[in-house]
C-alpha cells in the first residue's frame, strides 16, 4: 500500500523549537518490521516543509496518516481540506496526542475516517492491514475511534510491555537521508542549544508514574524503558552510520530507574562514544543523586533541564506532581559545576495560584545557579484533570491557544496581570549580568552567531514585548 504519514504543526514565533517526528518515524519502522516489503512508506513534516511540498507527495497515497497536538488542531482543519481535494480516495487517518484529548469530539471538528488514540504501533498496523485484505469490523479494532453517528471509542488497547523486542529502530532513514534533514539542523530544536548542526531526538521510555493533573496520559501511568544496552545500540548506529554526535531525549522522565541512567552512561564510556547528550524535556531533581549528574557530565551531558513548575509545596500537592524539593538545589549546583547547561522548567498561572506564590517561584528561579529558565503560563489541555476539574470537563477547547490568547485564567491572578508577570520573570532571570556571562561561557561559539541562537532571542522578545503590549 502506500502510505503516506504527515506531521501536522503550524510555525510560531512563540514555539519555534521543531523536533524531527519521532510518532510517525516510529509507525513507519513498525510497519516495515511487520509488513516487510508491503508498503510504499513516506513521511513528511509542516515543521520543516511548506505545505506544498508536502501536499505534492501525497497525490498517489492509499492511507494517509495525519499526526498532530492540540495545540496545531485549528491549523490541522484546514490541512485536512487541502489534502482531501488533492486526493479524494484516501482513507483519512489521524493520530498523535489530538486524539486521546479530543475523543469524544473528533468527528464534529475534523473530516477524518478513523482516529488512533494512545501509544499507535499496534493499533496502524491492525488498521492497515484491514484496509488491505482482511474484513475484520472495524468495531473489533481496539484503540480506534470511529464515527457511528457521533464519535466512539473501542477502547484503550494493552501497551506494548517489551519495548526492546517489539519496536524497531525508528525510520530514520526517511529523515536523515533525505534533503529535509536541513530543516531541522538549521531550526532550533528543543535543547536550549547544541555543540553541533546536526543531531536526532531520542524516545528511550514510554510513560510516566507521576499523576501531573496538567499532563497527559498517551503512553500509561507507568513507567516503561528500552533497556540501556537498547538505548546505546541506537546512539552507536546513528553515531556510526550517520556520523551524528549530538542527541537529544524527550522521554517524560528520562531518569526515573536510576540504575538504568547509571549503566546508560557507563556503557556510553565502554564503547567510548564521543558525543553530546541533551535531556531538553525536564528531568525529576527527585530522582537524581550527586553521582548520577557527575555520570551523565562524564557520558557527554551539554544541557539538563530540571522541571520545577512551581516551589509552593501547596500547589505541588493540589496538581499532583509532589515533587521533593530538598533535592533541587544541589542538583542544579552539581550540574553547573560539571560544566552542564543547566535550565529549569516553570509555570505560573495554577489553578488558585495567588500572587504571592508566583513570585516565590520567579525569585527562587532568579536566585539558583541555573543558565537558564523556560516559563510558560499554564494552559490546560482538554483530556487532562486540570481541564476537565478548572474548565469543565464539557467545555470545548479554544483550538491554537497561544501563551498570549490564553482565555483560562484559573489562578487567582487576572490574565493581564499574569501575562505581565511573564514578561517580568524573563526580565529579572535573564537582566543579571552574571547570569549572562555564565551562559555565554557554556555555548560553543558556532552557536551564539547561528540563525538558531537567532531565534532563541526573537522569542525571548516576543514573551517580552507580547506580554507587556497585552497586559497595558
Ligand atoms: C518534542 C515535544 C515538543 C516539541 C515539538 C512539538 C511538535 N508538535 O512538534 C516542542 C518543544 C516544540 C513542544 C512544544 C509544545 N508541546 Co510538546 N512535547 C514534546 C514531547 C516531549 C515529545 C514528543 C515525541 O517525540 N514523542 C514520542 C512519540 C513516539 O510519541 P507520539 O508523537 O505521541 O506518537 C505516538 C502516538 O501518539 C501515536 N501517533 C502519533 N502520530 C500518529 C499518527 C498516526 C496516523 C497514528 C495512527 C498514530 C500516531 O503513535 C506514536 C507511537 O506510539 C511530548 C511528550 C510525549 N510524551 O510525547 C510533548 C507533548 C506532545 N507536548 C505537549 C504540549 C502541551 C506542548 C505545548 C503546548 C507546550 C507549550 N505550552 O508551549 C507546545 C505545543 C507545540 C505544538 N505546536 O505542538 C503535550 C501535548 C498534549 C496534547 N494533547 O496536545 C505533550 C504530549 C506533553 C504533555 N506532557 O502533555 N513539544
Ligand atoms: S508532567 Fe512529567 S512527571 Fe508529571 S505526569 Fe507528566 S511526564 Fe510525568
């Protein structure tokens, strides 16, 4: 059959960081390993390409496999158009993070055939191989969502427990050996920067055991990992084969077996691998310990990023996260002194969150020994207890909601005021000249002249400027 898959993301000022596709790089080696030799496969990414590029290649397509976040679903309506009148026959699958927020709502806001919610592998491969032979019902697919008048759900399907055996390598050949691999060497990626141009994103774990009330839940509460010989087989082939050096991991808590992250480091040592590693998606400070962070510095670590959120003790408990805070500050020392860029993740805007407490958590950030800071205001994401318990669970979200048009304000604090908050977190962080210097020390030079480090500060301005124009 031939297969089209597409990531569907919409460019911003705000967001600029783009990350090759891993959801799709994933389905497609899935697809390969079990149809060997069946399907015609290609991938394309709106990250990285124009819609027309991507729309060229999708004219001979049997199946066409749509992958989005919330975040992009105003823009993935109209993609959807695009792509039904240059190919009237394809059967229409969606997938990606949408799905299991919007279940009940899919068919009433997109133009789809089936949707394909949680982890995917198992799921696209039933659903193709209906498509082209057998007759199975469509009922008995589990994991599916279909329409039969309004939207129905089959129900969740059993994860996939043995990671290593089950799941190839991603495709990344449909990336790296094709010209729109430049697109996201030249892009910012999700590291705050990068020792090199070039580099691949790493999905090592699925799942996560903390119960966040913002946070999603794709891949199960628990907490699932490719063991560590796995996660150095695939850094050793993409190191040997396509000579890349630099990687990043997006697992939603890389670190949580801590002798996992041990042996993931000692083995990078045996083999001798000389490369840099980025953990860009937040680190749990409570999992760390001294010897871990001095083992990921020795292993090549360039960037951690330590997810904070919030230093109230009360709101940690109110969003479930309960995160232990004696920890964090060593950490954060120890990484600094090992020569890591350290970055710490924060929120304001939580539901009941008072003035009082913002503040708490910009001058905390303002006053630790972190390069930098990364904060966002908390938009709750349908399909999350955050949405369902502050917004209502019948509530539509607004589709494409940005960090400035954000319509939920479910703090005790009025949207302006926290928007203008925002603006003055970046100010107070970044406005020490010390912080400043401290950062420029840790960045390769190629970076601070790139088009990358560009970008890093047109969005910094952006939350500047955006905020305090907003909140007048
Ligand atoms: C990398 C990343 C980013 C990058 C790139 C995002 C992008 N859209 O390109 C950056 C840093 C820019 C980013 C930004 C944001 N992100 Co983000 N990000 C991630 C992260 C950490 C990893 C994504 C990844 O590679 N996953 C690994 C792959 C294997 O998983 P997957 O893509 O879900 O694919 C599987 C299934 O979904 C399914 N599937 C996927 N596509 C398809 C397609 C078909 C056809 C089928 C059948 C199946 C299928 O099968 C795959 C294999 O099982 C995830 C966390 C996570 N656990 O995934 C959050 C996540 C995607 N981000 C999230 C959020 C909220 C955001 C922001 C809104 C944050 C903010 N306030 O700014 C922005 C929105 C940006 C945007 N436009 O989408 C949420 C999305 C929730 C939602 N329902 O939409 C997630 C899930 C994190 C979370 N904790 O809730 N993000
Ligand atoms: S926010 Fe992080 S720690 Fe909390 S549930 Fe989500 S992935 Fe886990």
């Amino acid at each position: 059959m031939n297969i089209s898959l597409i990531k569907v993301r919409e460019p911003s000022v705000s967001i600029p960081e783009v990350t090759p596709p891993l959801g799709i790089m994933y389905l497609a080696g899935y697809l390969r390993k079990y149809r060997p030799g069946k399907d015609n496969l290609s991938l394309s990414d709106l990250s990285v390409q124009s819609k027309e590029q991507a729309l060229e290649g999708l004219r001979d397509a049997d199946v066409i496999g749509l992958s989005t976040t919330n975040r992009d679903g105003r823009y993935l309506t109209g993609i959807i158009k695009d792509v039904r009148a240059i190919n009237k026959n394809a059967t229409l699958v969606l997938g990606g993070p949408i799905v299991s927020s919007f279940m009940n709502e899919l068919y009433g806001s997109f133009d789809i055939d089936f949707a394909v919610a949680h982890e995917g592998e198992r799921t696209f491969l039933e659903v193709i191989e209906k498509l082209d032979s057998t007759n199975t019902p469509l009922e008995q697919i589990k994991g599916i969502v279909y329409r039969n008048g309004t939207s129905r759900f089959t129900g969740r399907r059993e994860t996939i427990e043995d990671l290593d055996d089950e799941i190839p390598f991603p495709a990344w050949d449909l990336i790296l050996e094709r010209p729109l691999s430049e697109g996201y060497w030249k892009n910012k990626s999700f590291a705050f920067y990068r020792m090199g141009k070039k580099y691949m994103g790493l999905f090592t774990s699925r799942g996560c055991p903390y119960k966040c009330i913002y946070c999603h839940d794709i891949f199960a509460k628990r907490f699932r990992a490719h063991s560590a010989e796995r996660v150095v087989a695939e850094l050793e082939h993409l190191h040997k084969n396509y000579g890349l050096r630099d990687f990043e991991f997006y697992d939603d808590t890389f670190n949580f077996d801590k002798e996992r992250t041990r042996k993931i480091c000692a083995l990078i040592g045996e083999k001798q691998l000389k490369i840099n590693l980025y953990f860009p998606n937040g680190l749990r400070a409570d999992r760390l310990e001294k010897d871990i962070v001095e083992k990921m510095a020795k292993a090549g670590t360039k960037v951690m990023c330590f997810a904070i959120e919030t230093v109230s003790e009360r709101l940690q408990k109110l969003l479930q996260r309960n995160l232990q805070f004696e920890n964090i500050n060593s950490m954060i020392d120890v990484a600094v002194k090992n020569g890591i860029h350290a970055e710490g993740f924060f929120m304001i805007g939580h539901p009941t969150e008072t003035k009082k407490e913002m503040l708490d958590t910009i001058n905390f950030a303002a006053k630790s020994s972190l390069h930098s800071a990364a904060f966002s205001i908390a938009i709750p994401q349908k399909g999350t207890e955050l949405f369902t318990k502050y917004i209502g669970e019948k509530k539509t979200q607004n589709l494409g909601e940005g960090y400035y048009e954000y319509s939920s304000s479910i703090s005790e604090v009025p949207p302006n005021e926290v928007r203008k908050l925002l603006a003055y977190t970046f100010i107070k962080f970044y406005l020490r000249p010390g912080r400043v210097l401290r950062i420029l020390k840790t960045f390769p030079p190629s970076f601070i002249f790139s088009r990358r480090f560009m970008v890093q500060i047109h969005k910094w301005l952006d939350v500047v400027f955006h905020s305090s124009n907003h909140s007048k």
